[in-house]
C-alpha cells in the first residue's frame, strides 16, 4: 500500500510538472516579440497580458496544491479504514482466544489449570515487554 501511495503521488507531481510546462509555455506565446511586442509595450497590452499570465500562474499553483491534497487526504482516510478493520480483526482474535482457554480451563481439574494458567500469565507478561514499535500501527503521514 506505501508503495502504491508513493507511486500515486509520483504520477500525480509528473502529470502536473509537464502541465506546468505546456502552460508556461502557452502563457509565454501570448507575449508578442519583435516590432509588435514593442509596440503592445507602448499600449499597455504588454502589462494586461503579464498581469493575466500571472494570475494563471497563480491559479494553476492552486489548483495542483489542492489536487495533491486531495489525494494525500484520500490516502489517508484509506489507511485509517485499514487500520480500523485490522484493529477489529486483533480485538475479535483476542475475544476468540479469551473464549476457547475460558472452554479449555473449564475442562481441566484443578492443578492442571493452575499450571497452565501460570504459563499463559507469563507469555503474556513477556509479550507486553515487547517494543512499541512492534504494534504494526504504521503512520503514513505525508
């Protein structure tokens, strides 16, 4: 899933550094050079046409800042939701294995429950030991 997130957002900054690009490109035509470009400078359509080019420049950048949002925002809800179906799926694994010792001490006599009781209370003390960073709750922050 990191990869596939990673690639997501690698596709999505290449599409946009080439529309980038082409519409510098587009913007940079309406410039007219030689004898006429001196002469839209003498008019003032020079400065209109800076000035439009600018404000396109300046929605474009919006615009891809929101897309990239948009995406990473999506990612992240995705991610959340795994996170919550694997944190229900743990929880009804523990209540399972909760239930079938409860069934199996039911059974035994009382010196046998004693004993293994006594060894499950110590597997469970050496696995609270463990790091913290074993939980496998991984934080895909971007």
């Amino acid at each position: 899933m990191k990869a596939r997130y990673q690639t997501e957002r690698d596709n999505l900054a290449d599409t946009q550094k080439q529309r980038w690009q082409q519409e510098s490109e587009d913007r940079q035509a309406r410039l007219n050079k030689g004898i006429r470009g001196l002469w839209d400078r003498l008019t003032g359509q020079h400065g209109q046409v800076m000035d439009q080019n600018e404000r396109e420049a300046w929605q474009a950048l919006i615009r891809d800042r929101q897309q990239r949002d948009d995406l990473i925002q999506r990612q992240l809800e995705e991610r959340r939701a795994l996170q919550l179906n694997i944190r229900n799926a743990r929880q009804d694994r523990n209540q399972e294995i909760d239930h079938l010792k409860t069934v199996m001490f039911s059974a035994l006599s009382p010196e046998m429950k004693s004993r293994l009781q006594e060894q499950f209370e110590q597997k469970s003390h050496r696995q609270n030991k463990q790091p913290l960073n074993q939980n496998n709750d991984y934080n895909l922050s971007m």
